[in-house]
C-alpha cells in the first residue's frame, strides 16, 4: 500500500533557549529524521495568541498576555512577520539541503483570538464585549490578509480554531456569521493547500452542520487518541466528508495522555480510521494536538511512535 502522509500540528517545545534559530534548525531535523512530510517550524517565538497580537493593528501583546487596543485592522506589512521570517529561514535551509518537504504555517482562527484577546481587555476598543461580533468579523478581515500571503510564499496554510470545541461562541446560534468569518478568510485559498484544525471533543452537529461546509477548505483536522477525543471517531463520517469534498487530517496519537499511546495503539487508531472513512479520505496522520507543552524528549517519543505505528499500519496492509 502507498506510504501515509505524514504531518504535524504545529508547536514544539523550544530544543535550545538561547538561540531561535538553533531551535527551530533542530526541530527540522527532528521532523525530517522521523518521516514528517508536512513541517512546521515549531512556533518559537509566541504562543498562538501572542504570534498575531504583535502584527494585527488593534491588538497588544503585554508580559503574558493580549489584549484587544483598537479597531482590529490588516496589517500593513508582513516582511518582518515572524512567522514569515521562519518560513522563508525553513525554505533556505531546505534548499540548501535539496529538502522538497511542504511547510506548513498556522492562523489562529477568529473565534479563538478575538475571544482570547477580548477576555483579557477591550478598554480604548470600539467592542463592547466578547459578544460583539463585529470583533470576530474585524478579525476575519484581519487575517485574510495574512493567510493570502501565507499562501503567496508557498506555504500550506493551517487555521487553529479550538474555540470552536471549546463553545467560546454558541456556534448554533451565530452559524450564518462564522461562515462568513472563516469564508472570508479562505477567500482566496486554494482547498488542497487549506486545513483547519479542530481539537477536543467535536459535537455531531460542529462537524455535520458547520466544520465540512467551509468553503476552500480541503482538510479538516482532528483529535482521536486522547482521553476525551476518542469518541471523535463516531462522529465523522465518509458520506459527510465525500458530500463536502473534505480530507481527513488523522490525529493518531495524544501527547497529552499520562502515558503515550505505543505503535500499536497508532496502528489501531489509524485502522479503526481507514475502516470508517477509507484510505483516501484521510490527506495525513499528525499528532492530536501541538506539543509544545512537552519536554522535547516527549515530543520526539509522540513522533517517534507515530512514525512506528504507521509503519506497523502499512506493513500490515
């Protein structure tokens, strides 16, 4: 059987504290010494949030937090983003190394910035509360601009929305505007290039009503292994998918279990997904989740295994 896709997230913890770029170069390798196809530059600079509070007029980042300043605006130059400076790092190196491998850059989606940042403070804002959906509408905008150029410079595009599972939003009754909210954002995204990453546990009606409808989507990414997303497995379905054009992005394994789920388990996981969905539908395995929470020994054991247990997979086929 052909080889499975394999891919990541997007977050590690740093592998070296004193130099950016030394982390980053070891994170690479890291990922290419285990088969990864589609890598990420680790995200090393920021948490999610913090990554766009500094390059989004009417955001500020301060000491742990951010914060909502202001009308919410494009950003006027993206050069000097830091997640585009990585990227364009990552290509270098690449080049240099005869590397053809996909990188993958992440957009925190609207729901989860808008209300993160908006939790946190809106004083000197046009918002009223978190509830005001102009502000996840300015967002949108905000970061159409940055995922057109995530785009433009090559790189496979990722939208993280937890806020979704999470019910930062009653997403029942405001369907008609995250439609728009993400639509606007995935405007101008080719679908095969386009993912959207959903962790947690997905109620039925998120997936069936709202996650497969997004237009220029082409892979919808999820949790399977954990503890609370197990259960995920019942919810997606090969018709919904078929009927919407949608690829599967597999999380196989948790990092976030007490103890990390053995090759076996991957195999399991990943069999359990072919059965119910089929081979084709599913675009790449990943990790449930970012693994910047653990201690690189741990990252590297989640990539480890996984590799492994698709290996036992494909073996076994």
């Amino acid at each position: 059987m052909k080889r499975l896709t394999h891919a990541v997230v997007g977050s590690f913890p740093n592998f070296d504290e004193n130099d950016i770029e030394s982390s980053i170069l070891k994170i690479i390798d890291l990922q290419l010494k285990y088969g990864i196809d589609v890598i990420s530059p680790g995200e090393q600079r920021y948490d999610m949030i913090a990554y766009f509070s500094e390059v989004l007029p009417g955001l500020k980042h301060e000491g742990t937090n951010s914060y909502v300043t202001g009308k919410i605006k494009s950003p006027k130059e993206l050069t000097t983003f830091s997640k585009i400076k990585d990227f364009i790092f990552v290509k270098n190196y690449f080049e240099q190394n005869r590397k053809t491998n996909k990188i993958k850059l992440t957009i925190t989606g609207p729901v989860t910035l808008g209300f993160s940042c908006g939790l946190n403070g809106l004083e000197g804002s046009p918002y009223s509360t978190v509830k005001d959906l102009q502000l996840y509408a300015d967002v949108s905008t905000a970061l159409k601009a940055i995922a057109d150029e995530f785009q433009k410079i090559g790189a496979l595009v990722q939208i993280d929305e937890p806020g979704l599972s999470a019910g930062y939003i009653n997403w029942k009754d405001f369907s008609k505007e995250l439609f728009q909210w993400i639509n606007e954002i995935t405007s101008e995204l080719q679908p095969e290039n386009t993912v959207m990453h959903v962790c947690g546990r997905l109620p039925k009606r998120l997936f069936e009503d709202i996650l497969v409808k997004f237009e220029n989507i082409g892979t919808l990414s999820f949790a399977f292994d954990g503890s609370i997303e197990k259960d995920n497995i019942n919810i997606i379905s090969r018709k919904v998918l078929e009927d919407h054009g949608k690829k599967l992005g597999l999380g196989c394994i948790s990092g976030a279990n007490a103890v990390l789920s053995d090759p076996e388990t991957v195999k399991a996981n990943i069999a359990t997904a072919v059965k119910k969905i089929g081979l084709d539908n599913i675009k790449f395995i990943h990790p449930d989740c970012g693994l910047k929470a653990l201690s690189p020994e741990k990252a590297e054991m989640v990539l480890s295994n996984m590799t492994e247990g698709a290996k036992l997979f494909e073996g076994s086929n």
